[in-house]
C-alpha cells in the first residue's frame, strides 16, 4: 500500500492552512500594527524577558573562579 500521495496531500493542506492563516493574521491592522506581529512579540517578549533575568540572576565565570581560587588558597 502505497501513502505517497495521501503524505503529498496531507502535508500541502498543512502548508496551505499554514499560510492561510499567516495571510489572515497579516492583513489584520490596527493603528498600523498587524495581528500577525502582535501576536509573534507576545510570544517573544516573554522568552526575551525570563533569559535576561536569568542572565542577571547568574554572576561572571571570572567572579566565580576568583571565589574558588581565594576559598582553596584559604583551606590549602
């Protein structure tokens, strides 16, 4: 049994449901914003935000090995 042509059109219909609703979402504007960029910077600011505080949260490589290097030399 052969699904090479039930995969072809499966995946075209994915692909063109896809872009249907890219094209949908794109047209619609409001104040020269359209939905399709509004809803891609609510998905990235939040992605954006958690990785700066994460970045904040963790201190230096060099602070770290100056601790590990000033604590070994006071035990050693």
């Amino acid at each position: 049994m052969d699904i090479t042509s039930f995969m072809s059109w499966f995946i075209n219909q994915c692909l063109n449901l896809f872009k249907f609703v890219y094209d949908t979402f794109d047209s619609i504007t409001f104040f020269n914003i359209s939905l399709l960029d509004y809803c891609i910077a609510i998905i990235l600011i939040p992605i954006g935000v958690s990785i700066l505080i994460a970045i904040a949260k963790n201190p230096p490589v060099e602070k770290n090995r100056h601790r590990k290097e000033k604590r070994n030399s006071e035990e050693g």
